[in-house]
C-alpha cells in the first residue's frame, strides 16, 4: 500500500501537483464526538472517518483534508459526559467554507465522507450550497456505515438505529484498541428500542447506557474484516468519481435557449 497524501503535511507548492495527479479530488473525513456507551472513547466517529479515510487516500492518491473531528450530536443530550455537538446550522456553514476554501485552492471535486449518522442533513445541505455557488465543483456525501450493501448488513446486523454496538465496537477492536474498555463490553449491551415509532427521540429516551446493540459479541477479526471492505468499497467509490462528468454540460446559472416557434 502507498503512503496517503495528507494536506496537512504538503506545503502550497506541493498541493497543486498532488491535485493534478488525483483529478482535482480531496477528502474531507467527518466524525463527531460523542458518547459512545461505558466501553467506547468518544472520538469513535473520528478517529473511524479518519483511519478509513487515510487508508482510501493511500489506496486512490486522493488528497485528504483534516478531519473534522466534530458534528451534528444533539440528540444524544446531556444525560451523559462527553459529547461535545455542534448546532446543524453551524455545522452546515462550517463544512460549506471548508468546501469553499477547498475550491480556492484548485479541488473539483470533493468527497464528504461521514462517519456519524445525523451528520447527514447538515451535510447534504452543505454539498446543495457549495454546488450552487460553484458552477464547477462536484460534491459527493459517503457515509461510512453504508457505503455498500455487505458494509450496512454488518452495521445492522444487531440493531437498525445502531451506536457503539457490535459494528462500531470491532471496528476499535481492530483499528484503535487505546477507545475500548475490554472490561466493559460484556454488560454494555442495549437493545434497539426505535422500531415502530413515529418520532425520531432522542437518545435519552431510547438507551439505558448510550449503547443501542450487541458489543458482546464483537471481536477484532470481524472488526478488521469490516474495516477492509469499508476501504475496498469507499475505494472503488472514490476511483469511479476521478472519472465522472456530469450527464449534462448545462451551466447553473442558465438561461434555458427556447426553441424556436416554441
């Protein structure tokens, strides 16, 4: 495996070659931090965007920007320390002048890539912002957790509105043992309590412990075989949009050429 191009450790007369040779593309890994149950380290979602992510940047040569190590965690709540969130419309502005600068600087095309699920919508109305105002720029938004079908079976396999379950807690196992507390993970489990409701409630009132899921029965291998599909498939991805244009050269801004006697 090659090394990944980290835009952090490239100077300004650097960037501009890494770009060329990764068809203008740059990764911007996103987490959050948040409380991830009596067994997990809060960083889980960032330190997870990040290791994947560092591991498709050396695999593609795509250039990967700092991760963005906060997110949308509101509805986890106060009920337990840790969580550190960011309002949604923050976050929307935060990662639309990320994306912004990114432009400025020569990026095309740019890969959102989320590791935590309720950075969706902030996300998606980033990436409707940063097309809108640049005409030339392609933004793609990844979740980690369901980049392909074999990925999102495993995370769900335990609980549809999954957290630091059997998914999440091989996925440390394997990549960053220093977040697991071995000693916890036998009496961590909670089950998912979401199925058949009409509100979206928060975590409060849907977890005993900040756990939805089985972590007793995650262990390291499964974690390492999770971790390398998740960067196969995020991979393949990632390669499949240096090649993409758009299916039509029509400009934003328009106008629409009528027809004539039309």
């Amino acid at each position: 495996m090659n090394t990944a191009v980290l835009w952090s450790e490239r100077t300004w007369e650097e960037i501009p070659g890494d770009l060329a040779g990764a068809a203008q593309a740059a990764i911007l890994p996103i987490g959050a931090t948040e409380q991830h149950g009596p067994h997990l380290g809060c960083g889980m979602d960032f330190v997870l965007a990040e290791e994947v992510c560092r591991a498709v940047s050396a695999r593609t040569g795509v250039p990967m920007l700092p991760t963005l190590p906060y997110g949308c965690s509101l509805g986890h709540s106060r009920r337990w320390p840790g969580t550190l969130a960011l309002d949604p419309l923050l976050m929307t502005d935060l990662v639309r002048q990320i994306g912004a600068q990114a432009y400025h600087s020569g990026v095309r095309r740019l890969f959102l890539v989320n590791a935590h699920v309720t950075n969706a919508a902030p996300l998606r109305c980033a990436l409707e912002l940063l097309r809108a105002a640049h005409d030339d720029l392609m933004v793609a938004l990844v979740n980690t957790a369901t980049v392909s079908e074999r990925v999102r079976a495993a995370h769900l396999a335990d609980a549809d509105d999954w957290h630091a379950n059997r998914a999440e807690t091989a996925l440390m196992q394997a990549v960053a043992p220093a977040l697991v507390r071995k000693d916890r993970i036998a009496e961590a489990d909670d089950p998912d309590r979401t199925a058949g409701l009409v509100f979206a409630h928060p975590v409060n009132r849907t977890s005993r412990n900040g756990v939805t899921g089985s972590p007793s029965q995650a262990n390291a291998a499964e974690g390492a075989e999770l971790f390398a599909w998740m960067v196969e498939d995020l991979s393949a991805l990632v390669r499949r949009g240096l090649t993409e244009t758009p299916p039509l050269p029509h400009s934003y801004d328009g106008p629409a050429v009528p027809r004539q006697g039309a």
